[in-house]
C-alpha cells in the first residue's frame, strides 16, 4: 500500500485493508487452531486433585506453614515418592515435588485450595490428601512446642512478678503499723475526695431535669460544701506529715501495679494452656481430595485469549504488509505515487473463465460489470486527449509481463468498435503474439509479414466477428523483431492505416522485458499503461517510464484485475457526466 500512510488511514480504508488481508488474519486463527488441537491431542495427559480446608483463625504462620518445604518433605516421605518414576534418581526432589502443588486462598473466606498435579491421577490426589494431614500434624505441633515455651517464659514472669508484690505488700504493711496516724489520715482524705466527686456528678445530673432553685439541688450543694470544709481541715492536719503521706502512696501505687502485672501474667498463662491442650479442632477439611476421572484441559479463558490475541496478530502483521507492499491498488497509488493519469478501474474477471473468452467480454457482455468498467475507460481516454487533439493510434502495454495488457487492448478495440467507429487492433508481439488465436483468424500473413515485405496491408488485416472491429496478427514468427521495426518501414504502414480507421489500437510487448517501444513512440497519439491491481511494483512502473521519451504521450493508466467494492460500483454505475467531470479537471489542471 503507497496511498497513505497508517496515521491518515480512514475507518473505511482500514476496513477495506483488513478485508484486502483477510488471509493473514485467516493462516494466524488457523496456526491457533492447530496449536491448540496438537496441544489436546499430543500434549502429556495433566491431572489435578484438589481439596479445601478451612482455617478458623487465619493466622499468618499457618498460612506460611502451609506453602513451606517442610510439609513437601513430610508428604515426600510419607507417600514414598523417593521410588516412584517421577521423583526416583532426580535432583531436589522435594522441590519437584512443591513445585508440583498449587496453594490458592478462596476469596472472601479462611478456606485454601490445595491442588496436586501429575500424570498419575491416583498419586496427586494422594499427594492432595496427604498434604492436609502433614499440615495438621506439623501445625499442631508448632503450636504446642510454641506453647510449652511460652507457658515456661510465663512462669518464670509470674514468680518473679509475685515475689515483688510480696516485698511491696510487706513494705506497705510495716509503714501502716508504724505510722498509723498518716495512714488514716490519707485514707480519710480520699475517701472525703470521692464523695466530693459523687456529689458534683449527681449535681450535674440533676441539673439537666431540674431548675436551678430546685431544693434537691440546694441539699445537695450543701453536703458538697461541708465536704469541702472536712476536706480541707483535713489537708491541713496533713501537712506537717507530707514526706510520711507522700511515702505512703507510693508504696500503695507499687502494690497495686505489681498486682495488676501479676494479674496479667496469670492470664496469658491460663490462655497458653488451653492453646497447649488444642487439636485439629480450628483445621476443617471442607472438600476433600478425589480421584480425577480425566486429564485437566487447557482453560477456556486461555484458549478465548489466545483465539483473540491470533486474530490481532493477524490484523497486525497484515497492517505491517499493506504498508510495506510495494504495488499499486488505486487511482490514488497511481496518480500521487506514479505519477500517471488515472483512467478507470478494470475488475477482475472470474478465475474459470479462459483467455479468450476475457479478451472478448465486451463483445459478448457489453452489459456486464467488466463491460460498464471499459465503457468508462473508453470515455475517460477521449476526455484525456492532450491539447483537444483526438487520439486515433494509442500503444497499450505494461511494464512487465502479465498484467493483463491483451486483455485491455482486445475490449478497448471491441469497446470503440461497437460505439461504430472503424477500429484496427494490431499484435505488435512478433515473437508470442495471441491475438489472432483469441479472435479465431489466422496468424500469417501479419505485421512482420508487412514490415518485411512480404505482403501487403491489405493481405494482413483480417475482419473479426465484431462489426467495425478488424486485427492485424503478429505474423511469422520473428525471433528478432528489431530488425524489421524500424521508422522507415512504420511510416509507410501508418499513413495507409491511418487513413482508412478512425482508431488504431496496438498491442505492444511489455516495456521492460522487450526494447520495441521506442520504434513506435513518434508514430502514436499516446500510451497507456495497464498495472495489475496488487501485482506490479512502484519501481517497475518508475523504470518503465524512464524508458519513454519526451516525443511520447501517455495518456494515462488502468488498474486492471481489481476487486470490485462500493466504492467502485457506485463510479460505474453513476452518471457519466458526474464521472466525466471528476475526470477533466484533473487532465486540464496537469
């Protein structure tokens, strides 16, 4: 593709693209499909077994404990694995074997899935099994040796935290005896404190229910008041006893905080025994592991990903081959990149079909898509006469073989013929030349025949079945036509030709491959050139054109053996005036 870049392409052209390259995307779903049938059929048979616990706490070190080598190592020498084919004689064994179990959490829940894969459907789902167990075992007895040490560590903290609150009782006790006037003291003024604060709250209670001259209110200020005065003699006497008083609430402060330290250790210590004491009671096996019936398959969300991701490479790689594909596909390709005229689009003919009966389609379906596509191109070639001056002796070829360049100058000829104007289609290929085989007359006498001297114009041209429409075969075979192409010889054919059509259509061999054009250049009104739509090259048709001189006027090219979309039939099947008036504006702007 040359016409546009990725960045300019339209959503209509992209789709026009991806219909274009539609066997990229076809041979990527294919090879997918393949890959994933061969991976069915020829794969190794995979099974898995699976089975769900329940864990009630959820702790962290079960959740490690569960995924550990050391649970691997106890199912490994449980189940024997050492002397199974899998595991005998390999390296690391237990790794293999941990590598072999899937551990998933259940979303939303404390419940795990275990699942075991293998090529032996009763081992994984031992291997399943056996994994709880080990689990179970190896997780009880972390918990109850990490009990048993933490039970000492506790006991340990609770002797030495009961022999401090012995000491600080003790202590407390002898300065009771020995200042027993402080004692009380102290005593008084806190209890004198709390009723002071009880007093307060129940006067604020009160106050929200009642008025402030609420007699209740007033008793209750009163007791608060007298409190006060107790509260503050109280202080007073305390005074020159403040060093004892200060002495003593510490002591009080020591006890009641070894207590509570004492208090504290007692109940870690009551909970370390009863988690000492606990089984498998918080590990449930919710669905345990079974025998698999049939090897796992590859997941449909997977096969669905990979089917999507081979159509998108597919669409990719077909992008990646429109933008580099050198040839031509439309009049845009034609004008802005090689530079000629575009003329019309020819579309390609069914496959089935023979050469001769191509060459002849407009005769016998004027009507015909084909047929309305060289109606156009007819009109569009006299519309593209350079300077108004009419073109009678036009050259058809093409830069390389193959193109289809037959095919056009057979109809093209058919197509002005039919319209009534007297037409001769001369096959200039003296060497291959087809186009008295296509038209049913004979080869000889032909052009070489005239060139050489042989016959005369008259012997050479023979009449067709198509009214108007005479031909000129190529003539005896002639291995080297230069010789006898020569513009002494051309110019007394022309005249006489000339004189008696009013269109002269020849069929020249293919630029490129034979060096003949240039014998006809100054004794024709112009070229056109047939590119095959998706088959000729950019460079070929700029090489091509290197080849012309300046005496030469091309009066434009074809797209020939194109597929036909909307785009297309919409041109031909329009007005032609609305057809022939895209076309004058760009001959009369060059």
């Amino acid at each position: 593709m040359i016409s546009l870049p990725v960045s300019e392409l339209k959503v209509k052209e992209i789709f026009k693209i991806i219909r274009r390259r539609s066997w990229v995307i076809a041979v990527c779903l294919i090879v997918c499909v393949v890959f994933l049938v061969s991976h069915d059929l020829f794969s190794p048979k995979i099974y898995e077994a699976s089975t769900t616990v329940l864990l009630e706490k959820r702790l962290p070190a079960q959740q490690k404990l569960l995924h550990s080598y050391h649970v691997a190592e106890g199912v490994f020498k449980k189940l024997d694995l050492a002397e199974t084919p899998e595991y005998k004689d390999k390296p690391k064994p237990v790794k293999r074997l941990l590598a072999t179990v899937r551990i998933r959490p259940v979303a939303n829940s404390r419940m795990w899935t275990i699942t075991a894969r293998g090529d032996d459907p009763r081992q994984v789902q031992d291997i399943a099994s056996a994994w709880v167990v080990e689990f179970i075992k190896l997780d009880v007895g972390k918990r109850a040796e990490a009990g048993k040490k933490g039970i000492s560590r506790l006991e340990k903290q609770f002797a030495d935290a009961s022999r401090k609150l012995q000491l600080a009782q003790q202590k407390l006790d002898d300065f009771k005896k020995n200042n027993r006037t402080v004692v009380d003291k102290q005593d008084l003024l806190e209890q004198l404190a709390k009723q002071k604060d009880q007093l307060h709250k129940e006067i604020k209670e009160l106050s929200k229910t009642a008025e402030a001259k609420d007699p209740r209110i007033g008793a209750l200020n009163y007791q608060a008041g007298l409190v006060d005065e107790r509260l503050a003699a109280a202080t007073k006497e305390l005074a020159p006893m403040r060093d004892k008083a200060r002495e003593y609430n510490n002591l009080s402060r020591d006890v009641r905080n070894y207590g509570n330290v004492v208090n504290d250790i007692f109940k870690r210590q009551k909970e370390l025994e009863v988690t000492d004491r606990l089984t498998s009671a918080d590990i449930k096996v919710v669905d345990p592991a079974r025998v698999p019936k049939a090897p796992t398959a590859m997941p449909l969300k997977i096969r669905i990903f990979m089917l999507v991701m081979s159509l998108v490479l597919g669409t990719v790689v077909g992008f990646y081959i429109e933008v580099i594909d050198p040839t031509l596909r439309s009049s845009v390709d034609i004008e802005k990149a090689a530079g000629l005229t575009f003329l019309g689009y020819i579309p390609k003919i069914d496959g089935k079909a023979k050469e001769k009966e191509k060459c002849l389609v407009f005769g016998t379906e004027p009507e015909s898509t084909v047929g309305e596509a060289f109606r156009y191109t007819r009109v569009a070639m006299v519309f593209s006469a350079p300077d108004g001056k009419p073109l009678k002796t036009i050259l058809v070829t093409s830069s390389v073989n193959r193109e289809g360049k037959t095919f056009v100058a057979s109809n093209l000829a058919t197509a002005f013929a039919i319209e009534g104007q007297p037409t001769l289609l001369i096959d200039a290929d003296m060497k291959k030349g087809r186009l008295g085989e296509i038209f049913d007359v004979q080869k000889e006498p032909g052009l070489s025949d005239v060139l050489s001297g042989k016959t005369s114009i008259q012997d050479a041209i023979k009449t067709t079945s198509i009214e108007h429409l005479s031909i000129m075969p190529s003539g005896t075979h002639t291995d080297n036509p230069s010789v006898i192409l020569n513009e002494d010889n051309l110019s007394t054919l022309f005249p006489e030709l000339q004189a008696k059509f009013r269109k002269i259509i020849v069929d020249v061999p293919s630029i490129l491959k034979h060096p003949d054009l240039i014998a006809w250049e100054t004794k024709t009104d112009g070229l056109l050139m047939v590119i095959k739509d998706g088959s000729t090259p950019l460079k070929a048709i700029k090489l091509a054109k290197s080849k012309f001189t300046k005496e030469l006027t091309t009066v434009g090219a074809i797209l020939n053996n194109t597929r036909i979309d909307k785009d297309i039939k919409e041109v031909l099947h329009s007005d032609l005036s609305d057809f022939m008036g895209s076309l004058v504006p760009k001959r009369r702007s060059e």
